[in-house]
C-alpha cells in the first residue's frame, strides 16, 4: 500500500493545510503539538516501515536546513520515492541557486524535484502515483 510521509518546512508553515485537503492518498503527517520521544519514535517508523513515498516541501518559513538533509537522506534510501518541492516565493536568488543544486542532486539520485509555486502539483502527482502504480511499479532501486 502506498503512503505519503509529509516532511519538510514546519516552522507555522501552512503548507500541510493547503496540501491535504487535495490529496487522494494515505499520509502521515509528523506535526503535532508536542515533540515528545513518542511522537519522534511514531515519525521514525512511518517513515521507515509504512510510508514509500516521501514528500519534502520546502518553503521560505524553513528555521534550519534538516528537512533539506532529510529529503536527500531519503532520495539515498532504497524502496523510498522521493519527491522534494521547492517552493520558491521569499527566497532569496542565492538561495533559490542553492535549492536548485540540491535538486540536480535528487534528480540525479532518480528522484523527483519540482521548484514552482504550485503546491497543488504535487498533490496531482501523488494522487496520480497513488492511483495509477502499485508500489511495485515504481520500480524503485
């Protein structure tokens, strides 16, 4: 069964809201209120065990860089589809040059990155992937 793990930007970040009401699929969404050791081991093994497909967005409202390390973490792991979607309003043009590296890094890793300001692409690729693949179709390496 196909899964979706949301990662990427949290930080109030809306996107998860505006993301999930679109999709046709299954996800895990690893937000919550509070960070304990529970929901950290709850992340760890959705992500791991019950989520093939992993959907990093990455917006402007990003603290850190770990969801960014997370997302090519995940595009390296074998039996994963990773999607990374930049999205690219309130970047600066030196961060968008470098959000575009790590992109060709992705895409080279057989990966999926997409930089547009239409998060509702992603929802229409998981929903297609979802609807149209088994899990064994991707053939993932």
């Amino acid at each position: 069964m196909n899964k979706v793990f949301l990662g990427g930007t949290c930080n109030e970040s809306t996107w998860r809201d505006e993301l999930i009401p679109n999709l046709q699929v299954n996800y895990f969404n690893p937000v919550v209120d509070d960070w304990s050791g529970i929901a950290q081991a709850e992340e760890k093994l959705e992500k791991e065990e019950y989520c093939n497909i992993h959907l990093y967005v990455i917006t402007s409202e990003m603290a850190g860089v770990y969801s960014i390390a997370e997302a090519i973490d995940s595009a390296h792991t074998k039996g994963k589809q990773t999607i990374l979607h930049v999205m690219p309003g309130g970047f600066t043009a030196d961060q968008l040059k470098s959000l575009q590296a790590v992109c060709k890094i992705v895409r080279r890793l057989g990966q999926i990155a997409i930089i547009k300001p239409d998060l509702l692409a992603s929802a229409r690729l998981l929903n297609e992937m979802y609807s149209s693949m088994s899990y064994e179709s991707l053939n993932l390496p």
